[in-house]
C-alpha cells in the first residue's frame, strides 16, 4: 500500500512539475518573437494531434462498462474543454505583462475562486477551515504578488488577464470533476482539449494566415504539447487513484514552486524573501484546505 502510495505521489509531483516549466517555456518563445495566437494555437494543435495518437495506439483493457451518453456526452465535454482553452490564451497574455512568478500566483487563485463556486452551486457555506484558506491564500497572495511594495507600479492589465485566468481556470477543473466521469480518462482528455483547439481557432482565426509563423509548431509546439497538454494528464490519471484527492492535490501544489524557480533560473526573474513567505502561505492554505480528502481531483489543465 505504501509503495503504492509512493508511485502516485512520483507520478503526480512529475506531472506539477511539467505544468511549472510552461509558463517559462511560452515566455521564452515570446523572447524569440513568436506571438500569443503562434504560442497556443501549436500548443494545443500538437497537443491535441499527440492524444489522438496515444487513443489510438491504447492498449484496451477489459473493464467493465461505464455507462456514458455517447455523444451527447462527448459534446458536453467539447464545450467542457473551452474553458481550457480560454485559460491558455488567459494566463499566457497575463504573463506578457507581468513576471512569471506572478502569473503563477494569480492562477491559483482559483483555489478559493472554486469555494465560491462550490458554495453559490450547493447552497451551502463552506466549513471553517475552508474560510481560514481562502484568507490565508488572499494575505499570501498580497506577499507573493509584492502589492504592498509595488502598488502603484503593478501592470494591472496583467493582473486582470491573471484573473480572468483563475475564473476560466476554476471552470476547467469543475468540468474535470463533473462532467462524463464514466469516459476513460484518455479519451477525456482528448475530447477537452479539442474543445480547447476549437477556441483558440476561433480567437485566432485571423493570426492564421501568411503572417503566422508555422515554424513554431517545430521549435516550441512540441515542447509546450508535451508539458502542457500530454504528459501531466497521463501522469495525474496514473497518480491520483493512488494517493486520493487530499494528498495528491497538495502534492500538485508544487507546481507554484517549480514555475517560480525555472523562472528564475531560465528567465532571471527575481523573487524577495517576502514573496517566497507569500508561496509558503499559499501552499499551507492549500495543504490546510485539502486534508482528509479522497476523491479524485482534475487532472487537465
């Protein structure tokens, strides 16, 4: 059981860890010229292209039937994936603006975006270790995103594209949760992130022409395909039914961390003391919020 335990807790630390290198990789290419239509539109094209590949090539297990809705349900989860999508095109024109370590912090403010949501859907207010998180995460994010040094030079374009993040983010993960549970994870996945191909399409549909630089899908589709939308799915599907929802979403934390320090080490993003205490706080809150769960969390992104 232990050893078993072990194996998802590497698996999903694993997976945290590509979706902490993102952020850095998609800045990286913006410093080489590429844009935000080239950075999602090969992300997602490459992604989506890989999903199909490994659906195909799936080995088929004999387990017992799901029932699903076919394809009213394959539909839902189309739509599903817009949201993640839109969390893409979100969060990566937010860190055109602002730093790395920043929009990182800012997505996770999805954390007590979702007790919000939980509690306008159920109609019930959440339990009081959840109100101490979701304060907890308010004062860490003051320390993290340097407010109390920088107010009056805070890029709040970046800052509200962050948000708008969190919300679109906050979506993905209840789609995650909720929607068509009895579809193999796999195919899941696939399905959202074509829902998510579709409105980048959509957004960008006037990028795609002689302008566009289709060299990306080369020179960084592969890379951000692999971190973003292929690997931590595989890995989160593998890892989570092991260690349950408690430890693996805390577990999934990590994914702060990882992103702050590629960012300072690929970018050279500098982080005070005060916004390292600022992470510190966010992750307990999420530690604190996330004891003695145990029902499987989302695993796309």
């Amino acid at each position: 059981m232990k050893n078993s335990v072990l194996k998802g807790s590497v698996f999903i630390a694993l997976g945290a860890c590509s979706y902490g290198m993102l952020a850095t990789f998609v800045k990286m290419a913006y410093h080489e010229g590429y844009s935000l239509a080239e950075v999602t539109v090969s992300q997602f094209g490459m992604g989506f292209i890989g999903l199909f590949v490994l659906s195909l090539f799936r080995k088929q297990k004999h387990v017992p039937v799901i029932k699903t809705s076919g394809t009213k349900g394959i539909l839902k989860l189309i739509i599903a994936g817009i949201s993640l999508g839109l969390t893409s095109v979100f969060f990566y024109q937010a860190v055109q603006y602002i730093p790395v370590s920043i929009g990182i912090v800012l997505l996770m403010q999805t954390v007590w975006i979702s007790v919000i949501l939980e509690m306008a859907l159920h109609k019930k207010l959440p339990g009081l270790h959840k109100i101490i998180s979701v304060f907890i995460i308010l004062g860490g994010t003051i320390l993290a995103t340097d407010m109390l040094k920088q107010s009056g030079n805070i890029n709040w374009k970046g800052f509200g594209w962050g948000m708008m993040a969190a919300i679109s983010y906050t979506a993905s993960m209840y789609s995650s949760n909720n929607i068509e549970l009895g579809f193999p994870p796999l195919k899941r996945s696939l399905y959202m992130i074509m829902g998510g191909l579709f409105i980048i399409v959509c957004v960008f549909h006037s990028s795609l022409n002689s302008e566009f630089s289709y060299g990306i899908f080369l020179r960084w589709g592969l890379l951000l395909s692999l971190f973003g939308t292929i690997i931590p799915p595989l890995l989160f599907t593998r890892g989570m039914p092991l260690t349950g929802m408690g430890l693996g979403a805390i577990i999934a934390s990590t994914e702060i961390p990882v992103s702050i320090i590629m960012a300072s080490i690929l970018l050279k993003e500098s982080v005070s003391f005060l916004q390292w205490a600022g992470v510190i706080l966010i992750l307990f809150a999420v530690v604190l919020m996330n004891i003695g769960k145990s029902k499987k969390p989302h695993f796309v992104h």
